[in-house]
C-alpha cells in the first residue's frame, strides 16, 4: 500500500518540477530590477555604513577593555 503511494509521488516530481520552474520564471519576468545607478548608490551606503558600524563597535570595545581592565586592577592590587 505504501509503495503505490511512494511510486504516485515519485511519478509527479517531474510535472511538480516543470511547474515550479514555469511558476519561478513567470515571477521573474514581474520583478522590476534596480537600475546600476541605484545599485551604486546603495551598495555606497553599505558599504560606509559597515564602516562607521566598524569604527564605533572598535571605540566602544577599546572604551570597555581599558575600563575592565582598569576595574581588574583595582581589586586585585
């Protein structure tokens, strides 16, 4: 009983997959795609933002290792 259903199942994966990539290329013809202009400019912002994230997350850790290293020093002398 289980094996016919198993082969009903192996049986459709072909019409499954061409449907799935009729459906995929249907979708990709709706999508409206940045121009390179755009494209430069957001991948500018990124790419600044990654590193004003970067130099802040470095001053924060610097400002709390000297800050803990501080604190260690002070119990354990």
């Amino acid at each position: 009983m289980e094996s016919n259903n198993m082969m009903e199942r192996v049986g459709q994966w072909p019409a499954q997959t061409k449907s799935y990539i009729e459906d995929l290329q249907q979708e990709m013809r709706r999508v409206t795609w940045p121009s390179w202009k755009q494209v430069r400019a957001t991948t500018t912002v990124v790419i600044a933002a990654v590193f004003v994230f970067a130099a802040y997350f470095a001053l924060v850790d610097a400002l709390f290792g000297r800050g803990i290293t501080r604190l260690f020093n002070l119990f354990t002398k």
